[in-house]
C-alpha cells in the first residue's frame, strides 16, 4: 500500500520548549524545560473518511456506541441518555461514516482504536506512525510561540476555534470541517476545539516535578490516559488551552475524541 496514505504532514523542529503553565490546574505544574527532537504530525486529526479505509481493510470495529464507557456509566441513567442520543449523529451505518461528516475528525474512537489505526498505517506505508506523546503535542500546539494560553495567544472566541461558549447551547452544535479555523505557526489546525485527542501517555498528576528534559514520554503505567485540546463541548476555555491536561479512564470514547498522528522526520 502507498506512502500517500499518510496525510499532509508538518515539521516540528528541534528544539526546547517551556510545558506546563505555573498559572494553571496542579497537574500543569511546574512549567519546565523540554528538549525534542524535530518530528513530523499531520496537520489535522484524522478525518472519517480517512478511518474509513482503514475499518474496510481490517475490519476494525467501526465508530459506534457499543459498551458503555466508565464516565457515561458513572453519570447514572440521565447521563447514559444524552450520550446515546448526542451519539447518533455519529454512528457509522454498515461501516460506513455519515456522508456529511466525511472530512470532518472521526470520533467515538478509544485509546486502543487510535493504537490500530497508527499500527495498519504503519504497516501500509512502512513509516513508523504512532499518537504524539503529551510533549510533542503541547509543542505542536504552541505553534513555537512561548508563554501563551492558546495556539495563537492569549484570547480565544469562536471565530478561532469550534467550542461552546454557552453550555446550554451545547446540543445545536457539533464538530466541524477540518481546516474551518485558522492555523498556528507551525500550520495545524484544530489544535484547540473540535475534537480531544488522544496521546500516548499515561497521566500522572506528579509527573512534571520529575519529567525527564529530553524527549519525556509519561510515566511507564497508570489508571488514567490523557487527551488534549478541548473539544467543540467545551464550555470551560480552559480546556482549549494548550497546557490543559484532561485524564479520562482508559475505556473512554465520546464523539467529542478523536486523535492525530505522529511520524519522525527522518
């Protein structure tokens, strides 16, 4: 299979990069130094009809609703109803993504669905492609600027970004197209809103005040996994932001998570 399966892909460059914020939840703290070297992500999530490929190649389990993940199922039966009901509009039919959603991310994907996905793609293009780990996607999102709340500064309005302003408007919208904001410095989008997304690293609350300088990659194991990003559900503006580290058990998926990937530069 091809190398242009992979999608459009943006440099990184190698470099250090302050992570973390002193001015943020404990678990962003402290900001510290981090070296990495230079790696290529693509420049949006992956899109559905992108999946789409991979589902009808492998006969990977399409996006559905299926078992119910531990933070529906903990929310009581209010809960369970508003995610099976704000589900459907994403739910693959026979395999097969909602024809107006095509380019837009692929959610109600787990952890371990976005793990297949990098290994098939991986396999179909002999590039080693895998999810970012919680340091290169914080340096991805901060687009090589220092110091700022968001991809491009420190403001944020709906003209930057798809999240909710108002919560109780929350059921009127969804995830958009790809590529509908603006780009950061380092050319990607939706690194703020649209959709969570997955990386590779397990959360650990402590894990800055000991994270290695060069190339640190989480904490060996854990209860918890991370998404970063915000996510066109969310109300909270801190959660666009790009140090916020949101921890979800392991069985989650929602269609408000999706992912990207990573592959190195050389």
């Amino acid at each position: 299979m091809p190398v242009d399966l992979l999608p459009e892909l943006a440099l990184v460059p190698s470099g250090d990069f302050t992570m973390g914020s002193d001015d943020a939840d404990e678990d962003e703290r402290p900001a510290h130094r981090v070296h990495l070297d230079d790696f290529l992500i693509a420049v949006h999530p992956v899109m559905q009809i992108e999946y789409e490929r991979f589902v009808h190649e492998t006969g990977h389990r399409a996006p559905a609703i299926y078992e119910l993940p531990l933070v529906v199922t903990a929310g009581g039966a209010e809960r369970e109803r508003v995610f099976r009901a704000t589900g459907q509009s994403y739910l693959w039919r026979d395999s097969v993504p909602p024809k107006e959603l095509l380019d837009h991310p692929v959610t109600l994907v787990r952890w371990e669905d976005a793990i297949a996905y990098c290994a098939w793609l991986s396999d179909a293009t002999g590039k080693i492609v895998r999810l970012p780990t919680e340091a290169e996607w914080e340096k991805a999102a901060r687009g090589g600027v220092e110091g700022k709340r968001y991809p491009w500064g420190d403001s944020l309005d709906c003209d930057m970004a798809n999240f909710t302003e108002d919560s109780s408007s929350r059921r009127a919208r969804g995830t958009t197209r790809c590529r509908s904001y603006s780009p950061n410095g380092y050319g990607l989008f939706d690194m703020s809103g649209n959709v969570w997304e997955w990386v590779s690293d397990w959360h650990s609350p402590s894990y800055y005040a000991t994270s290695p300088v060069q190339a640190p990659s989480g904490p060996p194991d854990g209860t918890l996994r991370v998404v970063r990003g915000g996510s066109w559900l969310s109300a909270d503006t801190r959660m666009l932001s790009c140090s916020y580290r949101h921890k979800v058990p392991p069985d989650t998926y929602s269609y408000g998570i999706g992912f990207r990937i990573v592959c190195s530069a050389s």
